[in-house]
C-alpha cells in the first residue's frame, strides 16, 4: 500500500465500493438532499453503507456534493476509518470518476458502484455480482418488465414495446476495478453516460446480467419517504453542573449574577445542556458529549447558545419542528422565577419557536442532596417533535 493511502490495510483488500450520493434529491420532497434524509431511523445513505461493510466490501468512498461535508458528518458517525467521503462533479459520471481516482492508490480487485437513493442492499445481491465477475469484467443487477410498454411520442402513443425484451437495471454495479478506471478515463462521448455499465461498453468490456431485487427501489419522490418517519417524538435530558466560585453563573441563555456560577468545559449552562439531550434523545442521535466532546479545546468555554443551535438544525433537517419544550431546573438559590420569561424567550429565540411552546419551572429537594447543600444545579428537559 503506498503510504499516502487514506485507507488501511488497503493491500489485503479485494473489494470496494463508491457510494454516489452527489446529487440534490430535489424531487423527494424532503428539507434536505434525500441522501441525508432520515429513511427508516437512519441517513439515506447510512443504510447501504452498513450493508456494504456488513459484506465485508470496504474501503467505502462517499461522493457528495460540494458544501455537504457536516451532512454527510452526522449521516456517516461512527463509521469507521474505512469509509471517506470526497466532493463529486456535476453530473453523476463525473462523481464517479472522482471516486475511482479516489481508490486507485489501493487498486482493489473490484470495485462496486452504488447509488445511495436505493438504500436496501441485499447482500445476495453482491455475492451474485462478485461471483459474475469471475468470468466477466462487469456485471449489473437487473429485473424483468412486469408493466406493459409504449413509445411515447409527443401526445401520441406509438406501438407497444416489447417488454420481454427490456430489464430494468439497478445498482450496485460491479466491475474488475482496473478495467472500469480504464475505461472512464478513456470516455469519449460527447454527453455524460447513462450509467457505468454504458461506459463499460463503450470501452469493449463485456458486461453480464444477474438477477436483482425489488427491495433495490430507488427513492425519488416525497410519497417514497411517507409513512416513515413517525408522526411524534419525544426526548428527555438531564444533567448536573457543580457551583464553584469564580464561574459566571448561565442558565438558559441569560446570564444570573450570582456568588456563585456553573463549572464545565463549556459555559457549563446546564438548562441548555438538558435540553439539547432531550433534542437529540428525540432523533435518536446520541448526546451532547458525542457532537461536543469536552476533550475538544475548541469547546473550551463556549457559549452553549451554539449547541441549542445545532441540536435545532437537526431537528429542522429530519423534517421535524418543535412541539413543546419543558424544562424544570432543580437548586435552592438562585431564585429562578424573575428570570423565567427572560429564559423562555431565550430558548424560544434560539429555537425559532414561539415563546408559548417553552416552559421554564424550577424546584428544590427541601435541602436534601447535593443541589440541597447548594453544591450545584440540575436540569431535566422534555421535548415533543412534531413531523412537518
């Protein structure tokens, strides 16, 4: 392997993909490119990703469009360190390119490219086309035509075609890795191929048909992503900071003089910090600590104004909006009241929310406990997010 490959132990590998998700996904109706969607609890483009690692096909490159790279950061966490994402061209044979330019240090012995839209990926599917490429240079995955067929031209229907004649093709697409390189860096047609099998051919390289799936449905338009995602989420938050002296005191947004203030690596505003948990416990996309880490220095006494931001972004991008927020922070001193509409116009505020859609209570534990002893404050947050 050379020693500028981003991948590891690319040498030991015999297959790999590209995963093509560089388009704009206009047309599915969604408040984001479809390939960042959520589609059954998860990114778009998460789903046939873990399916291709499940396969054991790895190095993974995702090509994306330009200016995507946080979507395609959240949609791809915890991946691993043999998937990369890179930024595609214009058209999809462009995107293309740029992925197989991306794997040619690790040349593996094939190659699978994949739309990202068709997000089920069986794996019976791979090991027909891994198998097909023992004897062929390519291969695809097609179905027959159930429907009945015609010409179109202009309003006029011209004669029936016959769809006995006639597959439908799907991804992914497989190839022996050099030849396909090849052969997209020998293109010479004046406009951009329908797809790779095209310049396969194009390029004299023979290209077989093995069985596809139905489950390989392409998603294209909003009534692909009805039904989904469930009409109403809830989440909950809790967390505790200690009071020290010396700390600005923040809760909420606002700032509270006080003798004492919050510690943390952030400015430690613990009613924010319940609530982004509670924001993402509703997606299901993890905590606080996993999208600001405090072993992160540029973290480091932040405003937690930013994080109620981001947690909104990702509520907003999964198609949701807020429903209500109840939040109950727990100390014996400060008072909490004359600062409560002040608060709630914060949160609402960085929220983008009616102020009425945000509660603000405050409690005490009769003096038992460490927020008794007045030894710090605790805040717990509930949220309801409601499908736009």
């Amino acid at each position: 392997m050379p020693e500028d490959s981003p991948f590891p132990s690319a040498s030991a590998l015999s297959a790999a993909a590209i995963v093509v998700a560089a388009g704009q996904g206009l047309r599915a109706g969604q408040p984001l490119p479809k390939q960042f969607a959520l589609w059954r609890g998860k990114p778009v483009v998460r789903h046939s990703v873990d399916a291709l690692l499940a396969a054991g096909v790895k190095p993974i490159v995702v090509v994306i469009p330009a200016g995507a790279e946080a979507l395609a950061a959240r949609a791809l966490n915890g991946v691993g360190d043999q998937v990369r994402v890179i930024s595609g061209g214009v058209h999809r044979q462009d995107s293309v390119r740029a992925g197989l330019e991306a794997l040619d240090g690790n040349a593996p012995e094939h190659v699978l490219i994949h739309d990202a839209a068709r997000p089920q990926l069986p794996a019976q599917v791979i090991e027909r086309l891994r198998q097909a490429l023992a004897a062929t240079p390519g291969a695809i995955p097609v179905l027959p035509v159930v429907d009945s067929l015609a010409h179109a031209d202009g309003e006029l229907m011209g004669a029936p075609a016959r769809r006995e004649a006639l597959r439908r093709v799907q991804t992914p697409q497989a190839f022996r890795y050099g030849a396909i390189l090849a052969a997209h860096r020998a293109w010479a047609g004046d406009t951009t191929a329908g797809d790779d099998a095209q310049v396969a051919q194009a390029a004299g390289l023979s290209v077989a048909l093995v069985e596809g799936d139905e489950a390989l449905h392409k998603l294209t338009f909003a009534n692909d992503f009805e039904g989904d995602a469930p009409p109403l989420r809830v989440g909950s938050g809790y967390d505790v900071h200690r009071l020290e002296d010396g700390e600005a005191l923040w809760l909420c947004g606002v700032r509270i003089e006080h003798h004492q203030g919050l510690s943390g690596h952030s400015d430690a505003d613990v009613a924010i910090h319940a609530l982004v948990d509670a924001l993402l416990g509703a997606l299901g996309e993890g905590d606080i600590g996993q999208h600001f880490p405090p072993s992160d220095p540029q973290w480091r006494g932040a405003s937690s104004d930013r994080f109620l931001a981001h947690a909104a972004g990702l509520v907003a991008a999964a198609g949701y909006r807020l429903g209500n927020a109840d939040l109950t922070i727990i100390c014996e001193a400060p008072k909490i009241g004359p600062h409560r509409d002040a608060m709630r116009e914060r949160l609402a505020a960085i929220l983008g929310v009616d102020k009425r859609a945000v509660s603000v209570k405050a409690t005490t534990t009769e003096k038992l406990g460490f927020t008794g002893r007045g030894e710090g404050i605790a805040a717990q947050a509930v949220v309801s997010l409601v499908r736009n």
